[in-house]
C-alpha cells in the first residue's frame, strides 16, 4: 500500500472524535530490533500473550485488524542477510507502512565517545556494522509508529544508571519526547522489566486499531504510557491492601501481610501487574511474596536504591497509620469473633432435639 499517511487525518484525530477514514493501512511489518542493551526479556515475555496472543494477531484471527508481518530476531525462522532484508528494505523506503519497536536502551556513541556498544548486521558495501542508533536514525523517521518495549528501551532502565559508560538512554530520550511519526503518532512507552505480555500486546492491537482507523488517538500519560494500562499504582490492586489498611506489616519473607516495610514501592509506582498477574492472571510482584521496586517508573531504577530498604516516604505514612491500624485491627477481631457464632436464638445448645439417643 503506498498511500500517503501524512495527509491523512487518523493520529490527529482527538480522541473521542470519529473523523477518521477506514480502513486506512490493509497491511503493516513490525520492524523489532533488540539489538539496544538489553537482554531480550520483552521479546521472551510477549510469548506468553493471551490478550491477544501473538499467534492471534500475526495469523489474521483478530477481525479488522491490518495483515502483520513481524520481523522479530528472537522469534523469526529467518537468519542473517535474509532477515535483515525487511530492514534494509525500510530504510531504503521501499516498505512503506512498518511500525518499529525497539528493545533494549539505546547506547549514543555522541555521549559514550568513541567506538559502540551495540549493533544489528553490517552495511553491505562497507562491511562495517550497523550501529543501533543507525538503524533508528534510519527507520525512524519513515515508521508509522515508534513502540519502546521494555524499561530499557522506554527509560534507559538498569543501562542507564548513574556511573554507566554506555551513554544508554531511552528511545524518547533518543528521538525527543516530542518526536512525532509520519503518520502522526507519539513514540508510545511500554515498561516493565520484562514488559507484562498483554500490556505490550493490547497496546500494539491498539496501535494496528489506530492504524486501520478503527480507533482514535491511543491516549497516553506524561511518560507516554498507555493511560489504561498506567493509571493505576501496584497499592491498588495488591492483594495485601487490607494488611497495609490494618497496619500489618511483614517483618520477613514468606509471611502473607503487607510488604512495605522490606521495601515494597507498590503505594507510589504505577503498574497493572498485581492486577493483571503475568502469565493467565497467575502471579503479580506483591501478590506473590515480591516487593515491588518500581521497574516501570522512567526513575528506575536509581530513585528505587538501595533495593529492600524500606522506602522514606514509606515509613512516614505506615507509621502514621500504626495507631489507627492498630485499633481497627482490634475491633475488626471482635466483631469478626461475634461474626463467626451462630445469633443467640438459634438452637445451639448441646441438647439433642432429634430424638436420637444413639441406641
Ligand atoms: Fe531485559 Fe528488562 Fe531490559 Fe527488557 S527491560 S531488555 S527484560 S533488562
Ligand atoms: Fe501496598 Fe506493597 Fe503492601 Fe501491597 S505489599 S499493600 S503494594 S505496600
Ligand atoms: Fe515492576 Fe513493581 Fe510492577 Fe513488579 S509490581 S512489575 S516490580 S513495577
């Protein structure tokens, strides 16, 4: 399909409104590359995918959804020159409607200073490699839309940490937080440290809706996460809420009441998992034993150090609350003690009334 997409109306449109034409793009790539530090966790992770699963989405099972080819190293069947051929192809402008995601957080050579970190095939007429950042500064600016996957690629993440040599950052801190693709589409940023599966598959659905004009604008916050999926903090839908409401707290691993006082963040970051689980609803950081150390926050993880100290701000307000939680878990036992006994006129007494004596 060679329409112009930057004539075309349907990222502009504000949300809400129904102005877009479909269907718009009958026919999308995914150009993903990991080559970013990383260590290839998203694309392991999405395998796992049921809302939609992969397989859904690449086989057509999904109606009104633009035909997907992905082009993913992890995951392709093709090796070498011949997987790289869509990427050549792009960058060329001979592919006209691909969507990138990158993977990993992206090492710039303009800050680290000579020599590179990271690197995907070799250019075929002078041998040397392609440059991750090449690769970006080649397709991105021909994409319809930018997807970063993973903290790595949204934030910098763990490469990005102070002291790091690597000048690693994340690809809006790369292309601006402004960037803008040629279909007028934001960079959109989803993280997680791997990405929770069905965050980053709902979310590319959402993308292949947008692009076949079956939906507005994708809305998203100030750090380009997907509002839906972002809105809410790991505290609110921690199945330990009503300890940290009582004021109990676990004292070590393995006990089944709140975690904050081993250094759980979940009451300030904003994360779906506890909620959502990983795989099929199963699992979820806290609900599972684990405290939460902010991994999908663009301050992670430096902010979050040292890990398993209780967090500052954390101790204020669990020790505000010690007093009330304290009460409230003394008159809860009570009235859950007068709960559990039958009401006074019931016949509970030990005489029989059946009339069976046991002869
Ligand atoms: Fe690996 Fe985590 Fe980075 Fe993804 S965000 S590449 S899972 S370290
Ligand atoms: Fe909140 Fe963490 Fe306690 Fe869960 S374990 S209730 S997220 S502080
Ligand atoms: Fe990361 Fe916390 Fe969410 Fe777990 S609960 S995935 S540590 S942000």
């Amino acid at each position: 399909m060679t329409e112009d997409l930057a004539t075309q109306d349907l990222a502009v449109a504000p949300y809400g409104r129904k102005t877009q034409k479909a269907p718009r793009v009958s026919e999308v790539h995914v150009l993903w590359i990991t080559a970013g530090l990383g260590c290839d966790g998203d694309s392991v992770s999405i395998t796992a995918a049921s809302q939609p699963s992969i397989e859904d989405v690449i086989l057509g099972a999904i109606p009104g959804l633009p035909k997907v080819h992905l082009h993913n190293p992890v995951l392709a069947y093709e090796t070498g020159e011949e997987f790289l051929g869509p990427f050549h192809r792009a960058a060329r402008g001979e592919l006209d409607n691909f969507v990138l995601v990158v993977e990993g957080s992206i090492p710039n050579e303009k800050l680290s200073g000579e020599g590179y970190w990271a690197a995907m095939g070799a250019d075929p007429t002078t041998g040397q490699p392609i440059k991750t950042t090449e690769w970006i500064d080649r397709l991105a600016p021909k994409a319809l839309g930018a997807v970063a996957i993973g903290t790595c690629a949204t934030y910098g993440g763990i490469h990005a940490m102070a002291g790091n040599p690597t000048g690693c950052m994340g690809l809006a801190d790369y292309l601006g937080w402004d960037w803008k693709s040629k279909a007028g589409l934001p960079i959109v940023n989803v993280p997680g440290c791997p990405v929770q599966p069905d965050n980053f598959m709902e979310t590319l659905l959402y993308l292949l809706r947008q692009l076949a004009g079956l939906a507005p604008m994708i809305p998203l916050d100030e750090a380009l996460r997907p509002t839906w999926l972002f809105d809410n903090t790991v505290h609110n839908g921690c199945d330990r809420g009503s300890y940290y409401e009582q004021a109990d707290f676990a004292q070590e691993y393995g006990s089944r009441k709140c975690l904050v006082k081993l250094g759980c963040w979940g009451p300030v970051v904003q994360c779906n998992v506890p909620k959502r689980g990983w795989m099929a609803g199963i699992g979820g950081c806290p609900n599972v034993g684990g405290i939460c150390i902010g991994c999908t926050m663009p301050g992670f993880p430096d902010k979050f150090m040292p890990f398993m100290d209780e967090p500052p701000g954390a101790r204020i307000s669990s020790n505000a609350i010690m007093p009330y939680g304290a009460i409230i878990r003394r008159l809860r036992r009570l009235t859950n003690t007068t709960l559990n006994k039958e009401p006074k006129w019931r016949h509970n007494r030990p005489e029989l009334t059946t009339g069976y004596r046991g002869d």
